[in-house]
C-alpha cells in the first residue's frame, strides 16, 4: 500500500497500514486511510489520544468509537495502541535501533509500560523479539 523507504528506519506507514475489510465502501476507505494518516503523523507523540485523534477527525470521541467499532471491530483507543505496537514491531524485527528509543517513536514516554503492552499484543518482551 506505501512504497518501501530506502531509510534504515522504516516509517510509521511502512508498518502501519489499516486494511479495511474486503467490500468496503470508497467513502469508509477514505475515512480509515484519513485515519491511519492522522495516526502516523502522531506517532511519536506520547500524548496524542483519543480525544486529540477525534478532534483531528472531525467527530466526537463517541462518534468516531462507533464508526470504528463498526468499520473495523475496535475502538479508537485499542487502534492507537495497535498501530503504535506493529510499528515498534517492525523496527525491532530490523534491528534498527534499541528498545527505549523504539519504545520512544512510537509514543510511549514510559519503557515499562511499552514492555508490557508489547508482551500482552506479542507473547514476549520486546528485547526477545528482535532475535527472532
């Protein structure tokens, strides 16, 4: 869906990408790709959530939990978390930097609570991930 960046460090699209569910509608496909835009382009930042992403929307926190409850079977919080995690993953899969400073550009200001949400989505910490 994005094309490869020659960087060391692939980019927040390159690991992200929402794919909406086959059949979608052109008007339900362009709400989630201004969304998972909207996501990357916060990425690094620990205080973007749900409010910040629905402002940024156009909706209410309720009204965009809806949309994407219906649209892809999550709430906002959970996708902010999900898309923050595959790009931590993909970094640490390439070795391209250390934990803290993964745990860092994709918005999480504390290490620990990286770790653990990393090992609750993945099945280990993060430091196991990047050798296998």
């Amino acid at each position: 869906m994005h094309p490869h960046n020659p960087d060391p460090l692939p980019t927040a699209a390159e690991h992200n990408a929402i794919e909406p569910p086959d059949g979608m509608l052109s008007r339900e496909q362009a709400f989630l790709q201004k969304a998972e835009q909207i996501i990357h382009a916060n990425l690094g930042d620990s205080h973007f959530n749900v409010p910040a992403f629905a402002d940024e929307v156009g909706l209410s926190v309720s009204q965009l939990n809806r949309r994407l409850n219906a649209l892809i079977g999550q709430p906002a919080g959970a996708l902010i978390r999900d898309v923050r995690l595959r790009f931590a993953a993909g970094l640490l899969a390439s070795n391209a930097a250390s934990v803290r400073v993964i745990a860092g550009r994709a918005g999480y200001k504390n290490q620990a609570h990286f770790c653990r949400s990393f090992k609750k989505q993945y099945g280990c910490p993060p430091s196991e991930y990047t050798v296998k």
